[in-house]
C-alpha cells in the first residue's frame, strides 16, 4: 500500500464573492495522521474537499506523493476520481439501492480486478470492520453505526494512497462514538495509511491525531501534536475552542520575570506566574490556564508562586468531575476538580496553578 | 496510482455549457412570446406577416371586450373561493382529524387531477344542461317548472373547475398543515389557550401563508384555464378570454393582432399572479414550516368523524364518480336521457368511434407523441435538472426561471405565439405532429422539470460525490449511481408527461393540423358537431387508451428489469 505525502500551499477557495479559504499552508507526512479542527464554517470540510478534487480552489498548490494535482499556476487540476484517494463522508453516502457487499466492492469493480479477487478483499474488509455476516444485507436496512462501517470499509478497500474523513462520526450518539473514536484509531495505525480528518469534536480531534490543524475563518490559528494545541493554546481562540480554559488579564511586571516565567499583574493586584515560550507580548497580556489544572485546598499551598485565597460560590457536581465557581480577583474561575472531598459553597479556600500550565497567549 | 495524462484534457468551459442550454432554453421558451408581442403590436392588415406597422392601437381596442375581462375574472374568483374552501376543508380533515379512512382519502384526492376540466365539463353539461342536463329532467319529471340548475353559466363553470383544482389546492394546503410542528400548538394549549383560541391565534397565521399562495396559484391557473369554459360558455355565448381568442383565431377572417393583444394582457395578469405566489412561498412567514417530517397530531373529533367522512366522500363522488358514470352510462346510450330504458344501451357509439378513421388517427397520433414527448422529455429536463441542482453552472438560478417560465402563460396564449413564430420557420413543420411535440415538450417543462428536480434534490450530493472518490468516472458514476437512484423520479415525471400529452387540448386545439390531428380537441369537435353520445364514448376510450398503454409499458418495463437484474 502506497503512502502518500500531502503538501497544501497558499490554498484558497472561493463561493462566489465568499473566501471560504484564504491562503492556507500545511503538508501531512506519508502515513501521518492529521485532523483539521474548527468550529463549523471555519473552512476545515472545503480544505478537505479541495484535497479530494470534489471543490476546485481558486488559487494554490495542492500535491500529493510529490506529484501535483491541483496547481493555479502552471494550471493543473487533476479530477476527484483519478487522485487515487478514499473519503468517508459526514452522510456516510452508502447507496441505498446496492447490497452491503456491492457497496464496498464498488471501489474494486471501478478498478476492473477479478470478481475472485473482489470478493476475498470485501471479505476481508468487512471483517476488519466486524460486519462479516452482513454482507447480503440490502444497505438500506442498516443502522447508523452498521452504515458508518460500510462507509469505513468501502473507503479503506481499494487500498487507497490516502483517506480523508469529513467529521464520520458525528452523526453517531455519543455513546456509539466514543467507542468508534478507539475503532477508528485502531485502524488507522492497522492500515498504516496517511489520512487527513475533519472534525468539530475536541476529543475526537485529541484522540486519533498525530498532529493537528486549527482554523478558523478560512484560516490557520495553530499547527501542533494533539499534546502542545491542548496545553500550549497560541491564542484565545484555540484557548477557548480547545477545552475550557480560564483566561487571565494582567499587566507585564518584567521586574518580578526570572527562571523564563512571565509575570502578569491582575486588576485585583494578584500576581500570576506563567511560562512565555518565546511569544511577544505588549504590556498587557493573557494567560490561559485550563480549568482543570487549577487547584482547590482549604489551607495555603506550600508553593512559592501561583496561590492565591477565594471563596466557593457554585458546585456543579458532573459525575466524573465537580466543577467549582470560584471567587477570585473580583471575578470569577472555574475550576473542574475529581477530588473525593468536595468543598461547599461558601467555603473560603486556596486556587493554586502551576507556572507551566499558565501559557502565554498572543491573543 | 495517479493517473496524470488526461489530467488537463479538454473540457467545455462551463460557461459555455451554461451559455448554450440557456440559449436554447430562451429560444424554446422566450420566441414564441416575442411573436405574440409582435402580433399583438401590428395595427397594419391584420394578415400581414411581418407587421405593416405597430402600435398600441389593439389594446386601447381591448375596451370592447371588458366583459370578457369580467367574466374570466368572475369565473377565477369563484372558483378559486370554492377550490380552495374545499382543499382547506380536505386538507384539515385528511391530515388533522381521525375521520375513517384517512390514508385511502389522501391517496384518492389524486383522482379528480386526472378527471381532467373536460371530462368534468362533458359529464356535467350531461347532468346539468338546462334542457336536457339529466337533473332539470328529473325536476321536471318531479313536476317542476323550466329548470332546477343550469351549468352553462359562470357559475357553472366555476363548478365544474373548482372540483378539478380542488385536488391542487388540497395538495398545496394539506402539505403544509401535515409540516406544521404540532408543538407550536401543544404549547399553545400547556400556556392555557383553549381549542379554538389555539385555532384561531396560532393555527390559522400558521397556514395562512400556504392557504394564500394555494389560492394565488389556483386563482393564476384558473385564469388560463380553457376546456370547461369551451364546452359549457359556448352555448349560452359566454367567453372568457382564453375561449374569446380562440374564436377571434378560428373565425373567417381571423382576427390575429386583438387575440395576440387579449394573450398578452392575460399573460401580463397570470405573470403577475405567479411572481406573487412565489414571493408568498418565499417569503419569511415560511419559515416556521420547516422541512421536517412530523407525526401530525391527529386530534380526536368525536362524532364529527361521521360528518366528516360524508364530505370527503361528497366530494370524490362529485368529482370523480358521478362525471364517470355519467360519461359511462351516456357512451352505451343511442339517445341520452337520465331514465334508463332497456332498449336505449347500445354499443353503436363504440363501434362509430372505432371505426371512424379520423379518431382511430388522432388517438394513435395522441399516443405516439404522448411515447416521444414523455421520453425526449425526460431525458431534456432530466439533463436540465441535473445541470442546475448538480453541475454548479453559472447562471443556473436564471435557467432555472426560463424553465418555470410557461407556467405563467396559457397554453392557448403560448400556442398562439408558436402558431405565429412557427408559420414563418423555414422547415414546414406547422400542421405535422413535429410542431406538436415541439410544443409539449415547451409548455410541460415546469411540470418534468419540477418532478425530477424534486427527486434529485433529495439525493445527497455526496453519493455521487462518493463514487467519484471510489474513482468512477462520470459515465460509471452516473450508470451505476445517479441513475437508479433517479429511476423513481424518472418513472413518475415519463408518466405525468405521457398523461398531460394524451389529454392536452389548449395548445393542441390551435396547433394541429388537417391531417395530423390529436385526440383531445377531436372530443370536442365531436361535441359540437356530433352527437353526445358517440362524444362519451370518445372521452372513454381516450381514457381507457391511456390505462391500456400505461399498463402495457408497465408489463414491459417490468419484464425488462426481471430479465435484466439476473
């Protein structure tokens, strides 16, 4: 099986008089696994459809394995079905008229290998997805999570170079798409194949990425492994849109900086102690500290840096997690905490946050 | 794995493409009514082709005529009331009450469609006629004086019409009561509302909008309509104006340039009716019917059911069953008369009708086009809908209007116009059965274009998209996916086609010629000039040849698909 490369240069697309792209850059290394995330209208589904060939960019280079299939200048567009990709899409596109079997063999038939041949590899497919038995079954007849297996396995059979999935599972609940978060990352790493996914969903995106593209307005916000976009948020806007995070404002005190910490000086005269990572800021700044990396004790903490006293006013208690409002600084911080021993609203208590986990954002 | 070579092959630009079915589509659609405004302009002699000279001189003369303008106003008016009483009424009943029988009722609503105004008007000017209509028979049989009803009237008309548009209008009404989320009224009533004032606050302004573009789009068709103001105002010498221009065309000598003023003027009214009644659909009041497929509540009337299934059945039996027997029992008769004798029933009728050349023709001609005009216009508007809803072409939205564009002229009025642009093509095609198909395949496009559209619109873009990805190319794609699943779609839209073709009357009446007549205005040449009854027996056989062929080709396709699937 040929894995292949994707390298996207300066990409934009265009409806009408609406950028949909604006000037996108990012390459998928052969057998990577990159997801592009955003909020919907963000240009994550265009940017995947322009690499599968099924929207025409307006200006831009796309490549794949080296070789390019979509270039602006000199003029090269290479049409969907002769890219060599799979997709499985958001509708899941099962055709309602054939067989389970017809459906993923269609791949094959396209490509004129023996009816032998056809059917040991839909076979094949098909169990991989764990719908072995299912394969005379009219494709009419199936379940959600049924269909969304024929999609993955009608996608995969044909051994494609590289697979893109336009958000797959979210038309499933949330059980069944918990579950087919692990089966899908499964078989990733089984097929060991270069894909590029599309989705809306954090955990989703967190979960079955190697790295992972943020966007937002036909834009990209961050480019970094699932790892650094959740602990190392560039902006507010990934910062916010990754998981809950509290955002601090505060005036630089670059005389109280040293070990590389930046220093911010809240409204309310707290000081917070974060890490920079090389970004510029002017003399007001943000940090952003994920709610669950914030502490609750009932006495002071014995760290030298980032303890600050507050008041329980809200519980909100959310099974896996109690996620607290606190008074602090004459506003107020949310803090998710799993610890056994609950505060109670009023209680008057200590909120302390590693440096590290306070980043430094560019806004 | 990547297949390079063809990869910049030549494509037609889809501008072009856009360009050229936009053209042709313009020219279809847009030439013929540039020859009616031309008509309609010439003040010279009224034979000469072109014009001797233009002005506006046939318009101001239209003021003779503001009768006929009355009457056809009159006769919409009160039709559309009645039409759209009656769809309101079945609407509600059908989708909101649990009246006996409901899933059967809605299936049947259809029936009146396909009765067709003729049929209708034939049935009941046997019925109702003031002489010898079956009804002022019985009355006078009874012991009563002149006549009880008299269907050669405005009122008549309006009657006979409303029964046939009834079924548009309870189509265009009960789908939007049935997608009205009924918890806009459930939360009405948890805040307190009784039934009524739930009804009347929330109900009401809900389908108001859908109750208003039924009645526009009614009151629009009615305005063009022709066949039952033909066979019930000719005799009482009352014209509206789509009948006005017949006669002004058909007399000696005719009078061209006031029919052609008459159509556009009455076009300039229907023209305007439809832009209005999409600016209602379209409108934001729309918004609270949302697509979305919702279980009606059906509400529970109690005893009412019994009433309610008495109207429902009323009105198929007005509809459908008593113009049905009535053209039935008058086809067997040698002399119509409401009370049967023994001696009366015949088959001459059948035998006359058969062996008549003339209409043995003219139902073989009406069958042929019928099998061509279905076919070519299927494949047309199939191409045209999956060029606008699919390709993304430039300028598709304008298409798109082009297409919709002879709803809102009569066929007459359109027929006109091609009678005109078509004497002077330099092929010869006026009087052969050319020019008729030409002229379907124009005045049915909104009808096969919107069926097939409607299917192709439900098809998710993203199964052809997906075989597109699999690395079908656009010949295998589209015979192994776009296809069979237009095949329903495909199927409905030949049949409507097939139908509308064999039963047409106002474009075929002006159009045909000597020697290549149709059907249709053959029964209502039959009815004025011959008997009644030999009449009936026409209108039933056209009916029957169209359910023999329907089956027929059923029969085949069927037998086709079994032989091919194995």
């Amino acid at each position: 099986m040929a894995r292949a490369s994707i390298e996207v240069r300066d990409l934009v697309v265009r409806y009408g008089g609406v950028v949909a792209v604006r000037g996108v850059t990012f390459t998928v290394g052969a057998g990577e696994h990159l997801t592009l995330l955003g909020p919907s209208g963000c240009g994550k589904t265009t940017t995947l459809r322009a690499i599968a060939g099924l929207e025409k960019p307006a200006s831009g280079e796309i490549r794949i394995g080296g070789t390019p299939v979509f270039s602006s200048a000199p003029n090269v567009n290479v049409p969907a079905e002769r890219r060599g990709l799979s997709m499985v899409f958001q509708s899941y596109a099962i055709w309602p008229h054939m067989s389970v079997f017809d459906n993923v063999a269609y791949g094959l038939r396209v490509r004129k290998r023996p009816e032998a041949e056809v059917a040991a590899r839909v076979r094949e497919a098909l169990d991989l997805v764990q719908l072995g038995e299912l394969e005379s079954r009219s494709a009419s007849k199936l379940s959600g999570g049924q269909q969304q297996r024929v999609a993955l396995a009608r996608a995969f059979v044909f051994s494609p170079s590289v697979l893109l999935f336009d958000e797959p599972l979210s038309n499933l609940d949330a059980k069944l798409r918990a579950e087919m978060r692990v089966e899908l990352k499964e078989l990733q790493r089984r097929l060991d194949i270069t894909s590029v996914y599309v989705t809306h969903d954090l955990e989703e995106a967190l979960a079955i990425s190697d790295r992972i593209v943020v966007m937002r307005d036909g834009g990209i916000e961050q480019v970094g492994s699932p790892g650094e976009i959740y602990d190392r948020p560039r902006n507010t806007f990934v910062a916010d849109f990754v998981g809950s995070a509290n955002l601090i404002r505060g005036r630089r005190r670059p005389d109280l900086e040293r070990n590389g910490l930046v220093v911010l000086e809240t409204p309310g005269g707290a000081l917070v102690h974060g890490i920079a990572l090389g970004r510029q800021v002017g003399p007001e700044a943000l940090v952003a500290v994920r709610t669950v990396r914030l502490r609750l004790e009932r006495a002071r903490p014995a760290t030298a840096v980032n303890a600050w006293p507050a008041r329980i006013r809200q519980r909100v208690f959310q099974g896996d997690f109690t996620q607290y409002h606190v008074d602090w600084d004459g506003r107020q911080l949310i803090v998710r905490s799993a610890a056994s021993d609950p505060m109670t609203e009023g209680d008057e208590v200590f909120v302390s946050a590693d440096p590290r986990h306070c980043v430094l954002l560019e806004e | 794995m990547i297949d390079f070579e063809r990869a910049r092959s030549w494509r037609p630009g889809p501008r072009l493409v856009s360009m050229l079915v936009g053209g042709a589509t313009a020219v279809l659609v847009l030439y013929p009514i540039a020859y009616l405004v031309q008509a309609s302009l010439s003040v010279g002699d009224p034979q000469a082709r072109p014009p001797e000279a233009y002005g506006l001189d046939n318009f101001v003369g239209l003021g003779r005529y503001a009768h006929i303008f009355g009457n056809t106003l009159l006769v919409a008016a009160l039709a559309t009331v009645l039409a759209v009483v009656v769809g309101f009424a079945m609407g509600w009943i059908l989708s909101r009450t649990n009246v006996p029988g409901r899933a059967a009722f809605e299936q049947l609503m259809a029936l009146p469609y396909y009765v067709t105004p003729l049929m209708g008007a034939l049935a009941w000017a046997l019925l109702a006629s003031p002489n010898s209509g079956f009804v002022n028979q019985v009355w006078r049989a009874l012991g009563g004086e002149g006549h009880l009803v008299d269907i050669n009237t405005p009122w008549g008309i309006a009657w006979v019409m409303a029964l046939f548009e009834g079924s548009v209008a309870f189509v265009m009404i009960g789908a939007v009561m049935k997608s009205m989320d009924p918890a806009m009224e459930e939360a009405s009533q948890v805040l307190g509302a009784g039934r009524v004032r739930t009804m009347l606050r929330i109900t009401l302004p809900l389908v108001l909008p859908g109750v208003l573009g039924a009645a526009v789009f009614v009151f629009a068709e009615m305005l063009g309509s022709f066949s039952a103001a033909l066979v019930l105002g000719l005799p009482a010498r009352f014209y509206v104006v789509t009948t006005a221009m017949y006669q002004l065309v058909s007399q000696y000598p005719p009078r061209f340039p006031t029919a052609a003023a008459m159509g556009v003027s009455l076009f300039a009214v229907m023209f305007t009716m439809v832009w209005i009644y999409r600016r209602i659909v379209s409108s934001g009041t729309y918004v609270t019917i949302t697509g979305k497929a919702f279980r009606p509540r059906v509400m529970d009337v109690g005893r009412l059911r019994w009433p309610f299934l008495g109207v429902c059945i009323a009105y198929l039996g007005v509809a459908v069953i008593l113009p049905v027997l009535t053209i039935t029992y008058a086809s067997f008769q040698h002399l119509t008369t409401a009370f049967p004798r023994a001696g009366n029933f015949t088959l001459v009728n059948y035998q006359t009708a058969l062996s008549l050349d003339a209409v043995r023709s003219a139902l073989g001609n009406s069958l042929l086009l019928g099998l061509a005009t279905a076919s070519i216009g299927v494949l047309l508007m199939g191409f045209l809908s999956w060029l606008i809803y699919r390709s993304r072409l430039p300028g598709a939205g304008v298409i798109e209007y082009l297409l919709m564009f002879p709803q809102a002229v009569p066929r007459l009025v359109f027929a006109f116009g091609m009678l005109w642009a078509w004497l002077i093509f330099p092929i010869p095609i006026y009087g052969t059965l050319w020019l008729l198909l030409i002229v379907y395949l124009t005045v049915f496009l909104p009808l096969g274009f919107r069926t097939i559209s409607g299917v192709i619109l439900q098809i998710d873009r993203s199964l052809e998209e997906c075989a597109q990805m699999c690395g079908a190319t656009w010949g295998y794609r589209l015979r192994t996916v776009t296809m069979p699943l237009l095949k329903p779609g495909l199927i409905a839209a030949w049949l409507l086609l097939f139908i509308a073709s064999v039963r047409e009357l106002g474009a075929s009446i002006l159009l045909m010629g000597p020697k290549a007549k149709v059907i249709t205005p053959a029964i209502v040449e039959s009815w004025f000039s011959t008997s009644t009854e030999l009449t009936a027996a026409m209108a039933l056989l056209q009916t029957l040849a169209v359910v023999a062929a329907l089956l027929l080709l059923f029969a085949v396709a069927r037998r086709a698909v079994q032989a091919g699937g194995e």
